[in-house]
C-alpha cells in the first residue's frame, strides 16, 4: 500500500501517470466511476490525464496547469 504525505493539493504523479484533482462538483461530463481511471484523496478526486486526452479531444494540459487554482490560494474578504 502507498501513502502519500502532503499538505498541499497538487498534480501528482504516480507509477509514470499524471492524476489531475478535481473537487466533486467540478468532475467532467464524461467522468464515470466504473470506467475511469482514478482516485480520492482528501476529498479531491484525481483522474488520470489519459482519460482527459481519451475522452476530449480539444484538452490543453499546459493551458490548464496556468489556470488551476484552489480556494485557499484566492483572497477572499472572508478567509479566515
């Protein structure tokens, strides 16, 4: 069994694969947990970047990196 030890969301890459993370209400369409290749971790589903290349023709990795953000990253007037 692997464990994995972070404290910070990222892309991560595990056995020569990319496993992008999404929250649950931010899942793509063609995501389906029977033919998918993912996993959980700490509440962020991570899905495996040829999936992404498999299932949508026009994904752009490196125009996704730029724009991937997390709540916790944003300034918000109510952070606690």
């Amino acid at each position: 069994m692997l464990k994995l030890k972070t404290n910070q969301l990222n892309i991560i890459k595990l056995n020569n694969k990319t496993y992008i993370p999404y929250q649950l209400h931010q899942l793509p369409k063609w995501f389906n947990k029977y033919n998918t290749e993912y996993f959980n971790l700490k509440g962020y589903t991570y899905i495996s970047l040829d999936e992404h290349y498999n299932n949508n023709k026009y994904f752009n990795y490196n125009n996704f990196k730029t724009k991937l953000t997390y709540n916790k990253d944003l300034d918000y007037k109510l952070k606690r």
